[in-house]
C-alpha cells in the first residue's frame, strides 16, 4: 500500500441493527429491461399458482424466478456514505439490517399457444343451441376474459394477445372463443361447396360478398366471418365486406381433410377387429395421397408438398414398399425447445436438416440449449449432409466426444471439431439463433 492510500484508509466497524434477520429482504438481479420498467413506472408485477413457478411480467414480457445460491453471504445496508468520517476516529461504522445467501434471477418464459388453444377449446364456439338442456351446459363452460388469460398462462397482456392472434381467436361478448375444430370444418367445407355451386370466383380480389354466405348458410355471421379470416381475408368494398379465400390455405385445408378421413377410417377398421392402432398405418401412401388431394382443389391452384411444410411429414419405407406421408402440424408441438426435440425425435428416430427445418425455424431461445438427450451418427463420405438420430444406449466407438453443431435459421450446420471416425455417436449440442 503507498502512502497516500495508507493516509486516506479507515477501519469499518460492522454492526447488526436491532431487526436484523436473514430472512427479511431478498435480491432480485434485474436485467436492463426489467429496470427501465420500475424506473420509468411501467407496469411490473408477479403471478404464480401455489403449485406453479412464480413468473414476473412486464406490459410486453414474462420470465420465470429462478433461485440462485451463491457461497458468499451477502450483508445488506441502508449505509450510503462512504466519505471518511469528520471525527478524528479512523472508524467508520456500517449497520447491517439484513444478509443474503441467494438471489434470484430471471429467465425468459417463452409463450405457450398450445397451452392458450387447449383453454379456449374447453368451451369452443358452436352452432347456438336450440335444445334447453344445451343451452344451459353451455352457458355453464369455463369462458375467459383477457385478464383470466393473463392470469391462468402467467404472462403478459401483450403476449397473450400475439398468441390470440397468432391462433385466429376472436373476441365475443368480452370473451375470447375459437370455433370448435369440426365445427369450422364442417361450415369451410359448406362454403367451399357452396362457391363450386355458385362457380363464384373467391381466389381473386374483390372475392365473394359475405352477405351470399349468409344467404346460402344456416350459420351465424360470426364463425362465417372467422372463416374467411382463417383462410383468406376480409376486405371492406363499397361499405360492404368481401371474403377473397387464399388458394394455398384452401389445399391445406383439402389436405388436412383427407388425413382427418384416413384416420377416422384406420380407427374404425381397429375397433371392428377389435385390435389396436397400428402406427405404422398412419396417413396415405404419398402417390396416393397425391392424386386425391389434387381432385379435392380448384382447378387453377397447383399442388405440391411445399405447401404442406411445416404439416406433414414424408416417410420413406423399406425397400420394396412406398413412401409415406403423416400428418404432423408444427404449431402443435411445445414452443419449448427441449420439450420440442423430445417430441420430434419420439415421433421419428432418424431426421435429416432438411426435414427438421419447419420445425425448429420459429423457435427462439435467448440461450443456447444443450440437448444431451440425443445424438448425431455423422458419416463422412455424406458431404453437406447430417443425419440426427436418438442416443443410442451403446456408443459405436471409443472416441465418442462432445459435438457442437449450429444451426443457423435451420439452413445451415456447422460444426465445430474434425471427424475422423467414418462412423461414430456423438453427443449434440444445437444453439437455435
């Protein structure tokens, strides 16, 4: 220590406030967001179930609290100057009130529309009632208001409100409703049918006038309307709206039909045999699959499976038999990325970049997420080409090592590390950015 250090240095005596307790205060480390939301008087507040993790919300984010301990024991102080002291004392006495031996932190919770549909499907929008004793059933189902959302998903208004819009709900009577799904089949098929009557032209601007569903439905304007949203748009013209339909929504939904009378037809045949659901039998044989689906679209609309990312999944077989295709919607699976990956390599062993690319390219994490669950079978010789598969329980060579591969918006792999091996399990490591 120099001299003018040793000249300027004090003693601190610490002492301990009559209300002192370990157990008073608790540390929140706050991220800049979080900070400028207190400081400016933004709204900040805490929701949380007894048995749920509790969750901090701002008007446009939510994060979990997560406990974090640490070996040094903090003391808390409402001690502020630190100037040396006018005495001739070379003391300066600091009193503690409280100490910590945790914090917490925050961590980004990722909205869940899975867990928002699954809400609003307890009571979906039907057909109203005529029977008495339906009715009244009905008006007895769980509705939910903004607020109940906010409160029964823990997160925040905004997000709940992108997640609403991202399902297609619709607000009714202060209450947010999704129409029943075979409900909305069977009213989009009435109209599809309908515009084949009619030879009406609904894949071009200005579309269809909503008022010639009406006419031609017995269906109430709203889940009329709601169609057209799910399916294409409407467009005010001269004060009076117009359904225009989107030719490529109009094939999925074509497509999604056809699996919906596939499986309806596997399970059935299962129940007359009295024998279980073979997986193995799910969906169409594809070139089958093909020349139906191209007779259920409009003429002027050109199918091809591009289409369907993101929906389906094709799946060579074995030699000697033809390829598959399986309905599997990415927008139901978990927006939780390891939660994702367990479903995805539980639905099919063996997946390729090219295949897992509308199913990880809207997922976004702040963190790079470590999947210890898996593996990748690399082989050299297959340039510019990976193949993920699920952990082996036996590791193929002795020189397994930890791998880490990026996948960069689901287009490219790059990998960090040579392999020498022509054949070896490896652990996996993905960072979605």
């Amino acid at each position: 220590m120099t001299e003018p250090e040793a000249a300027g240095a004090m003693d601190s005596m610490i002492v301990t406030t009559a209300d002192f307790n370990e157990d008073k205060y608790k540390l929140l480390q706050l991220n800049p967001e979080i900070e400028k939301a207190i400081t400016t008087g933004s709204k900040v507040f805490i929701v949380g179930a007894p048995d749920a993790r509790a969750v901090l919300c701002t008007e446009d984010k939510s994060y979990y609290i997560k406990k974090e301990d640490t070996s040094n024991l903090r003391l808390l102080t409402t001690h502020t100057d630190w100037s040396k002291p006018k005495e001739t004392s070379d003391k300066r006495t600091i009193q503690v009130s409280g100490a910590a031996r945790f914090h917490y932190l925050l961590e980004h919770k990722v909205p869940d529309p899975t867990k928002l549909r699954a809400l609003l499907l307890e009571a979906p929008y039907e057909k109203p009632k005529r029977d008495a004793a339906q009715a009244k059933r009905a008006k007895l189902s769980k509705l939910y208001s903004m607020s109940d959302l906010v409160d029964a998903l823990q997160v925040s208004e905004h997000e709940v409100s992108a997640m609403l819009q991202e399902i297609h709900a619709f607000e009714e009577a202060g209450t947010w409703r999704l129409l029943k799904p075979t409900y909305q089949s069977q009213i989009f098929t009435d109209m599809l049918d309908t515009i084949v009557q009619h030879d009406w032209d609904v894949l071009a601007e200005p579309g269809v006038p909503v008022k010639e569903f009406l006419n031609e439905l017995e269906e109430p304007l709203v889940a009329i309307r709601q169609c057209c949203k799910l399916y294409g748009s409407l467009k005010a013209v001269n004060d009076e709206d117009h359904c225009t339909l989107d030719p490529v929504k109009v094939a999925t939904f074509r497509a999604k039909s056809l699996f919906d009378e596939q499986a309806a037809e596997a399970q059935f045949q299962a129940q007359q045999e009295h024998v279980a659901l073979n997986p193995a039998d799910a969906g169409w044989e594809l070139d089958q699959f093909m020349e139906k689906w191209k007779l259920r679209v409009p003429d002027s609309v050109t199918v091809n499976l591009e289409m369907l990312s993101g929906l389906v999944l094709v799946k060579p077989q074995k030699a000697g038999k033809p390829t598959r295709i399986v309905y599997f919607p990415e927008d139901l699976l978990s927006p939780e990325p390891k939660k994702r990956f367990e479903q995805l390599f539980t639905m099919q062993e063996k997946w390729t970049i090219k295949q897992l690319e509308p199913y990880i390219k809207y997922v976004s994490v702040l963190v790079s997420l470590e999947l210890l669950e898996y593996s990748l079978h690399a082989h050299v010789a297959i340039v510019g080409r990976w193949l993920l598969v699920a952990r082996h329980k036996r590791r193929c060579c002795s020189s397994t090592r930890a791998l880490r591969v990026k996948v960069t918006r689901a287009r490219s792999c790059t990998v960090d590390g040579d392999l020498k091996e022509n054949t070896c399990t490896l652990q996996l490591l993905v960072c979605i950015i």
